[in-house]
C-alpha cells in the first residue's frame, strides 16, 4: 500500500471517530420510560403503575405544574387550568421506544380534551419517531399537560435532546389542534385537519407564512371546516413555526402517512360500528313487532 493511501486511510479512521455517530434504534428499542404526575397520592400512583403494567423498577420521573412550565418555558410558573383546570398535576404517562418505521401508537384515558392523534401529531412534531404511548390519569383532565411528561420520558428513554424551539411549537400545536376540535364539535376531524396540513406542509415545504396561510385555508376547504379570520391567524403562526424547524421532512412524511393510516382505520371501524348498530336497531324493532303481534 502507498504511503499516500496509508495516510488517508487514518485520517479517515481518526475523523470518523471523532464525529457523532447515529444511535441505532436497535439500541434503544423496548427501553421503557414512566412519568407520574406529582400531585397523584400514594394509591393513585399504584393504580396508575399497575394500568400501564410496570413495577417500582421501571425507570420513572415525577412531573408538576412547575416542571412543566420550566421543560416549556425555561421559567418557573403556574398556568391555571394547565392540568386539568385545578393547578394540580395529575396526567402520567409510559413511552416505550419501538423498531423503526413502526410510528407513534397512542393509547388514552380519563382524557377529556386532547385526542390521541393529536398526541402523535405533536409528537412528531417534537421529533418523537416510533414509539407506544400511553397516557392516563385517576381522574378525568384536559390532557395538555400530559405531552410535556411524554417529551421528557422519550428524551430519558432514547438519550435524545428535543429541542426548546420544538417543545414550544409541539405544545401550542396540540392546544391549537384542541381547542378546534371543541369549536367544531369534533375532535378526530381537528385532528385529521392537522395531520393533513402538515402533510402538505412536508410536501411542499413553504417558504412564507403566506404560503402556509394557504395551506391552512385549502385543507379547512377540503374537510368543510369553517375558520374565521382569528382561527386562520392563530394555526397559520404555529404552523409556520413548524414549517422552520430543522425536520427531516422524509422521515416526517412517512411517519405522517402511518399516522393518517390509523386515522382511516379509526374511520371505518365507527363507518362499520354505524352499520352493525342500524342492524341492531332494525333487529329490535323487528322483534318488538313480533311480539306485538
């Protein structure tokens, strides 16, 4: 071997190791992480425990109102109504990294407010990949502050920084996605207005608030969903946001397409619910006639 190809060689050994490397989800998948909410009681965390099947041994992480507007804001303050509407954090949370391409599952309990695509969504936007999620609390609550747990769970569970740019958006994203679901009277169909904006959004990737604006207003057309002016305003900011955040857009899109998959499998299991309950209903009355006659 020439001297020069020796040398070339090394230094290629030596840049190698001296640059970050990738970490394989081999590494990391099955590694499970727990947050429990601070204000749950002794029995309301054994209960929670025991729901998401998990033991003392499993690694856990304690989060309150506090943690959360520290982990959002890098302050410390208290937002009424941010867990549930009395101050108090009860929502608790398990991640369980899964192998890549399986996307983001999420399962959700005594949830009043937030969906469980909505979780995924802004999940993804955090750069959450692959993963089971749930999510519970003893009583029934609004189920904003449950993100951040799941955030800072994933964050221990993959050694993974998520960015305070990404924490921000991924959190506003979610109460914007809610707080439309209670305007509109539909929570899955918010959702599936936001996945689909951001699956645009992936596609196209716009350069100007202006052109994310349009996105917003195309979809709300596609899915008859009725915005003024304020609402155009509010998810067009949140969501320009998201368009400037150093996303592998790739990765995002087929995350996405996963996550409106389980969407339309949600769609036709109620389509067929919806069937099964008219044959039911046409079953009873064809009974009650029997027996009247």
């Amino acid at each position: 071997m020439k001297k020069g190809t020796l040398l070339a060689l090394i230094g290629l050994f030596m840049l190698a190791a001296v640059l970050p490397q990738p970490v394989s989800a081999d590494a990391v998948t099955g590694e499970t992480v727990v947050t429990l909410g601070a204000d749950l009681t002794p029995a309301q965390e054994q209960s929670v425990r025991q729901e998401f099947g998990v033991d003392a041994n499993v690694e856990s992480i304690e989060v309150g109102i506090e943690d959360i507007q520290q982990y959002l804001h890098g302050k410390s303050s208290t937002t009424s109504g941010s867990a549930g509407g009395d101050n108090k954090a009860y929502s608790s949370a398990k991640i369980t990294l899964t192998d890549s391409g399986n996307g983001i599952n999420v399962q959700a309990n005594n949830v009043t407010q937030v969906t469980e695509q909505m979780y995924a969504n802004a999940l993804l936007t955090a750069g959450v990949q692959d993963a089971d999620v749930q999510v519970t609390s003893p009583k029934p609550v609004t189920g904003t502050a449950a993100l951040t747990g799941i955030m800072m769970a994933f964050e221990k569970a993959a050694d993974q920084q998520i960015s305070q740019e990404q924490r921000q958006v991924a959190n506003e994203e979610m109460k914007q996605t809610s707080q439309l679901g209670q305007k509109i009277g539909d929570k899955e169909k918010a959702a599936q207005f936001m996945t689909q904006v951001k699956d645009e959004i992936a596609n196209k990737q716009p350069k100007s608030e202006e052109e994310v604006r349009d996105i917003i207003v195309n979809v709300a057309g596609d899915l008859n969903i009725n915005l003024n002016d304020q609402d155009i305003q509010n998810i067009t900011q949140v969501m320009f946001q998201f368009s400037q955040l150093n996303i592998d857009w790739d990765s995002l899109g087929n995350q996405l397409e996963k996550l409106k998959g389980s969407l339309g499998e949600l769609a036709q299991s109620e389509e067929a619910q919806g069937f099964f309950d008219k044959i039911l209903a046409w079953l009873s009355d064809l009974f009650s006639s029997l027996k009247s006659s």
